[in-house]
C-alpha cells in the first residue's frame, strides 16, 4: 500500500472531518436553509456585506437578461480592468479576469488575448446557467479588479492570492491562504490546482502547504518558499471574518478575503459548505476546534472577544505570541 494512504483511525485520531459530518454536524445543523440565498448569490451577499458596512471590491454593472448583452460595450469601454463573475457560480467556475487592454483586445491575466465577442459569448454562457449551482439561469457582475498587494507578488502567479477562513458561531477556527498558480489561470482555487498554505489562527505564520491534495513547500510556478510566511493584517482579516456571523446568521461558513494594495483587506465570497482542504494545508483536523466552541459555557458576545479567544486557543505554534501586533501592508487604508 502507497505511504499516502491513512488509515481512518488515524484520520479520528487527528480529528479529521469528513463530508458526511460536515454535511449533516454541522452545516445541516447550523446553517438554517432560509439564510442560503445570501452566501449562494454573490450580488446578494455584496449587498449584504456593504449594509453592514464590511469593505467589498466595488461593484461597477450587473448584466440580468440577454437583451442587455449587447450594451455590455458600452459599461466596459472605458475599463482596461474588471472581473466578470456569475453572481451563483462555485469552485472558481465562470470568473473571468481582465488586468489590462491591448487595443481592442482584453488581457487575461495568463497574457491571453480575448475579443469583445468573447466576452458576449462568456456573459450568454453565465446567463444561460453554464456555471451556476444546479444550472440556474444567472446574473452576471462586472466589479473592480483587486490590485495585488506587493507582500503577496513575489508568492502568487498571475492573480491575487485569497484569504478563507473557516468561523463557526461567530469564531475564527481556522485559515488558509490561496495563491494562484498557472495551473488555475490567475485563480485562486484549489479545485482548479492553487496552492492552499495554512495559516496559525494566532500568529498568521503559515503551517503547511498543499496543492492538489499534496504536500508542497514552495510555490510551483515562483518557486518562494511556503514555510516562512506571515500573513500581513491578519487580526484585521480575522475581525472581518467573525463579523460575518452575525451579518449572515450561518453558523457555519467560509470567508473569502482578499488583501487590496491600496484599500486593504476586502471580503470576496462567503460560503455556506467550505470545503475540506484546509485541514491539509493546515496539517491538523477541524473537529476538535469545533468542539471546543461547541463545549464553551461562557460565550463571548463581541466580535473582538471571539477573535481574542480564537487566537488564544487554536495556536500551531504555543512558544510563539500572538499577533498582537500585526505586520501592517500600509500604513493605513482610506
């Protein structure tokens, strides 16, 4: 038998969470089905974000019916940057990324060249229900492009790296940083073959990385090393995660953030059934995390408190402080 394989008593013995737990422990039990809508409709969720007046890259036009195809020259005549999403689509599915203009031409950030009819033929494809959940007919957002933070240049290739964080009732339990790779066309999944790097809960300091499904050590296209890493503003990422739990109602979701080079950490995604990954790229199983909070008496109401808890409690390394003071990206962001 390959070294690769675990036995399931191991797996328990390292707290490992399945499918069928997270499905039926604790998404099916935490997340009522009535506040789905929010973290499955990223139009919704934007929306939702900005009323509770958490920062979200800017929203810049929405595309509903096909009729409305052929005016889309017109909202991206002036952009020689955006990101065209489907506001229902999953695992990366459908985002198209544009950083840059070559006359009538838009650059992928892989430096391929597409044409406007290309761009029409992907929004018809997003409308249509092509890469939505069950196949749905979608809607389409056009909104900003994030701009890469130069901390994070140097270990993503050719896309902006992301930020999950797993919070259960309120507390941050667990993070991971996605870079891009070639492999996943400037995106940020790790389905499509990105690097997933666990990060301590108290310190930011990265833990392990994988990519698809395997231990790495340094990214495969820049060739940085992944052990040495330290997350810029992550108690203010942390923040901003919790904080979704009460703007959400779900028990039980990822948080997806990405860290903007002039406007700092913004909130990309949320996520109702995180995958399971990061429990690899962390080296270290979800299910005691999880039942820690579940076993707590005395709850802490604050998002502060929660954060302040989670960093206290769910550290890699025990003979490191936590980040109390976190390594800024600027000096402070408008």
């Amino acid at each position: 038998m390959s070294d690769r394989w675990i036995s399931p008593l191991k797996l328990r013995q390292l707290g490992i969470m399945g499918m069928n737990r997270r499905n039926i422990g604790y998404i099916g039990r935490y997340n009522p089905r009535n506040r789905y809508p929010l973290v499955d409709n990223k139009l919704k969720t934007k929306v939702v974000a900005q009323r509770a007046r958490l920062r979200v890259p800017d929203l810049l036009h929405v595309v509903e019916t096909q009729h409305e195809i052929e005016g889309i020259q017109a909202q991206i005549r002036d952009l020689s940057e955006f990101v065209i999403k489907p506001a229902q689509g999953s695992g990366g599915k459908g985002i198209l990324v544009i950083i840059d203009r070559d006359g009538d031409l838009y650059v992928k950030s892989s430096g391929a060249r597409l044409t406007l009819q290309d761009i029409k033929r992907h929004v018809t494809n997003i409308l249509s229900g092509l890469h939505s959940l069950g196949g749905r007919p979608d809607v389409v957002i056009i909104e900003s492009l994030v701009k890469i933070s130069p901390y994070f240049s140097a270990i993503s290739y050719e896309g902006v790296p992301d930020i999950r964080v797993i919070v259960f009732k309120g507390y941050p339990v667990m993070g991971m940083l996605r870079l891009a790779t070639h492999a996943s066309d400037g995106k940020a999944n790790l389905h499509q073959g990105a690097v997933g790097v666990g990060v301590d809960i108290a310190t930011g300091r990265s833990v392990a990385a994988v990519q698809n499904n395997r231990l790495v050590t340094h990214h495969p296209d820049t060739g940085t090393s992944l052990q040495d890493l330290v997350v810029p503003d992550w108690r203010t990422m942390l923040l901003l995660a919790a904080r979704c739990y009460e703007v959400t109602g779900l028990g039980y979701l990822g948080c997806d953030i990405v860290v903007d080079a002039t406007r700092g950490p913004l909130l990309l995604e949320l996520n109702a059934r995180p995958g399971l990954s990061i429990q690899i790229a962390n080296n270290q199983g979800l299910l005691p995390r999880l039942r820690h909070v579940e076993g707590l008496e005395d709850y802490y109401l604050t998002v502060e408190d929660r954060v302040e808890y989670a960093m206290a409690n769910f550290r890699h390394f025990p003979d490191q402080a936590p980040a109390a003071e976190p390594v800024p990206l600027t000096e402070e962001y408008p």
